[in-house]
C-alpha cells in the first residue's frame, strides 16, 4: 500500500492505490457511486476518509456537469416565517444530495441582483426567491443560463413566474372582510414598506378593495407603512389613536406589527378588543401565547418550501411539473377582535 509523500496532502491517486483501485475508480465512487459495485465502493470510501482525502467539488461537478447546488434567495431570516421556508428547502435538497445556498438581501433590490449573478457564477442549478418585485435584470439573468426557478410568497394571477405561495391581496381582502362583518367603519392599517415590495403592495390593495365595497376607504391619519417590527406596531397605534375620528380597528401587515399595536393599545389603558380590535398576518408562534390570543392568518411556511423544492427538484430531473396551486391562508379567529362598542 503506498502512502503520500511527506508533507505532501493525499491525491486521488493516493487513494487509487491505497484501495487497489484505478483513479476513475475512485471518481466514480464519489460522482456515481451506483455504478461501483458496493464492497469496491466501501473500500474506496473507507480508504479516502482514513487519508483524509475528498473529492475537488469544482472539478467533481465539471466531470458530472452538475453542481448540486441551489440557491434561495430571502428578504431576511430575522423574520421566522422565511425562515421555515429554508428550512423546509434545507430537508428536501438534503435528502437528494443537494447543497442549498442562501442570500438574505435585506429588502434591498440592488443586493438582490448581485446576490443572484454571485449564485449563477458558482453554478446554481435552480434557484427559488421570494416576490416578483425584483429589477427585471435579475429574471434576465436566471432565463439567460436556462435554470428553472420559482418566486414563493406568491401567487399572483396572470404572473410570468412559476409561483410557489399564495394570494396576498385576497389574503387581507378576507381579513378587512371579517372586520367589516363585525361592524367596523373606522378601520387603521400598519403595513411594511409597499415601494419594492409586491407582497406588501398587494395586502394594501386587498384593505381597500374590501372597504370599497363598503363605501369605506382608510383615511390617510389611519394608513402607517414603516419597518415590521413591534416598536413600529406600538408608535403606529399611539399615532392613529389621536386622529379623529379615532379607528375602532386596525389591521396589521405582520403579527409582529399586531403585537406591538396591542402592547401600546393596553399600555394607554385600552381593552382589546372591546376598544380597539387588532389583526395580525403570519401565525407566529407567540401569536397565540398573548392576552388575549392574536387575531390572525395562518400561512404553512414549511409546505410552501416544500413545495418550492419538489417543484425545482422536478424540474432539475428532467420533468414539467405542473403549475403548484397557491396555499390557502386561514383566517384564525382569536381574542383581539370583537364588535366596536356603540
């Protein structure tokens, strides 16, 4: 058996010879090891890892012409709900072999773009990112390299995209509907950011459409966009509740913003819901922890990386999977909303 020079780190040959094998051999152990038969592919394996020797990943993927890597690309994994995606992604890609790569742009389009080309130069095969709100460069891109990709978080009709998520405006038309049938006229909204966002654009719309049909419309004291965090929730709802008229309702872009609205709520000796109702969007896990528990829709992040990933793994083996149908949020009826108080 021979061993590697003195000093010198192991090579393929090293272990070619340490298994009594050839190098194609070993290749083949590592890029097809099907077509080893199982004791030579044992030896060889066993052999590299007590050399402390592993394959070149660029030079394995060129001989294979495949990098088994994937790429997501999310707004931030501050927030749980993208969070449960990748980690939905993660256990499917993983279970077939494939290396999920991640890029957080931070609501920022520029980054977007240049996270995307960094993955498309390390070989991506496919690639899911959330919203359509993105510089039309960046779907030029993927389509120039011919690799299949989905947009989740959404599922716009009429999109251009393969899209793995759900209707955001229908979503938020069903929440101002609920409040609506309630009895609410005055109804507040603290949203995210709508500039570059579509998801957040399309909430808004619902909220409108909703109160239209009402004769209704959110005056501009009650309408807040801001950062989706629960101090924006607390100093929103502070705001609004010194306009007049004052809401007997507010609908929130996030549960984060709903939580916060309800803390500031209380914290100015209000009672939620008899003074003022409050709706979340997510189904956080401490949504239903709170006093009272949150008004809220529940999305299934993990089904929706799921699906995004069976959908692309679909497509990487060779396949047109049909279009996915969009996930169907679900209205949650807690203790944070009520009839407004005569």
């Amino acid at each position: 058996m021979s061993e590697p020079k003195p000093g010198r780190p192991p090579r393929a040959v090293d272990v070619a010879a340490a298994a009594e094998v050839s190098t194609a051999t070993v290749s083949r152990a590592f890029n097809n090891p099907e077509k080893v038969a199982p004791a030579i592919r044992e030896r060889v394996l066993a052999t590299a890892k007590a050399m402390g020797w592993m394959p070149h990943a660029a030079g394995s993927a060129l001989a294979r012409r495949r990098t088994s890597i994937v790429g997501a690309v999310i707004p931030t994994l501050d927030n749980e709900v993208f969070a449960a995606q990748v980690g939905a992604m993660q256990t499917a890609f993983a279970e077939r072999g494939i290396t999920l790569l991640l890029s957080c742009f931070n609501y920022d389009q520029d980054q977007a773009v240049h996270d995307v080309q960094a993955m498309l130069a390390r070989g991506v095969e496919a690639l899911a990112i959330v919203g359509e709100a993105h510089r039309p460069e960046l779907f030029a891109g993927i389509r120039a390299r011919h690799i299949p990709y989905v947009v989740t978080y959404s599922h716009r009709p009429g999109s251009p995209h393969s899209c793995i998520g759900f209707d955001n405006r229908q979503a938020f038309d069903t929440i101002a509907r609920h409040l609506l049938n309630l009895g609410h006229e005055t109804i507040g909204v603290i949203i995210q950011p709508t500039a570059g966002n579509d998801r957040v654009a399309a909430r808004l719309d619902g909220v409108r459409a909703a109160l239209a049909e009402h004769g209704l419309a959110v005056r501009p004291q009650h309408l807040c966009e801001g950062e989706w965090s629960i101090d924006f929730g607390r100093q929103s709802v502070r705001a609004m509740l010194a306009t007049d008229p004052v809401p007997t309702a507010v609908v929130c872009g996030n549960d984060y913003l709903a939580i916060g609205a309800l803390l500031e709520a209380r914290a100015m000796g209000l009672s939620v819901p008899r003074d003022l109702s409050i709706t979340g969007f997510d189904d956080i896990a401490i949504s239903r922890q709170l006093d009272p528990p949150l008004t809220t829709m529940h999305i299934d992040n993990h089904e929706m990386g799921r699906r995004a990933a069976n959908y692309l793994l679909a497509c990487l083996e060779g396949g047109q999977p049909a279009a996915v149908p969009p996930l169907m949020p679900t209205l949650i009826r807690r203790g944070t909303t009520a009839a407004p108080r005569l």
